[in-house]
C-alpha cells in the first residue's frame, strides 16, 4: 500500500512543482531563448562578413596574379621579338661575313672589287 501511494504522489507533487516553475521562470526562460536566437544571429552575420572579406581577398589577389601574368607575358613577347631581331642581324652579319671572305678569296660565284671593270 505504501507502495502504491508513493509513486502516484511524487508524480504528482513533480508535475505540479514542475508546472509552477514553467509559470514562475517563463519570463526568463523566454529572455535566455532571445538571447539565445540573437547570438545566433550575430554569429551568422559575422560569419557572413567574414566569408565576404574572404572572398573579396581572394578576389584582390587573383587579379594581381592575373595583372602579374599579363606583365609576364608581354615580357615574354618582348624577349622573344628582340632574341628575333638579334638572330636576324647576327644572321646577315654572318652572311656579310661569308660574302667578304668569298669575295676576298677570289670566288667566282662572288665576284670581288678588282675584278669589277676589268676586260
């Protein structure tokens, strides 16, 4: 029997305590819920900021590189077209060269100076 009275009472006495501390602390614990759904907030708007000024970094720095990588470029073009030029002229220099020996060695195909004008 005591049994029987125990349980069924603390039951009851539980649910009651229970009931008044819902009603006694609803204030508060509605407060801590704002609060809580405020840090929430705050914490997604700094994540957010925070991602954006990632994203904006990232940003800044693919355009330098890509500023870098024209500049490269147009460097390698530039060194292309003067090792160009620079073949070119040690080309006809060389050619020049070959044509002044030859014609000093009195080459038939290459005809020197002296022999221009005489017949």
């Amino acid at each position: 029997m005591l049994r029987a009275f125990t349980f069924p009472g603390i039951k009851r006495y539980s649910k009651s305590i229970w009931k008044s501390f819902k009603v006694e602390f609803r204030e508060i614990e509605e407060s801590i819920s704002e609060a809580k759904n405020e840090v929430t907030e705050e914490l997604q708007l700094a994540s957010e900021q925070e991602a954006a000024s990632f994203r904006r970094l990232l940003t800044a720095e693919a355009d330098e590189i890509r500023g870098f990588r024209v500049t490269q470029v147009a460097e390698i073009q530039e060194n292309r077209a003067f090792r160009s030029q620079q073949a070119l002229a040690l080309q006809r220099s060389d050619a020049r060269l070959i044509q002044k020996i030859l014609a000093e060695e009195g080459n038939p195909l290459y005809p020197s100076k002296s022999t221009f004008g005489t017949k």
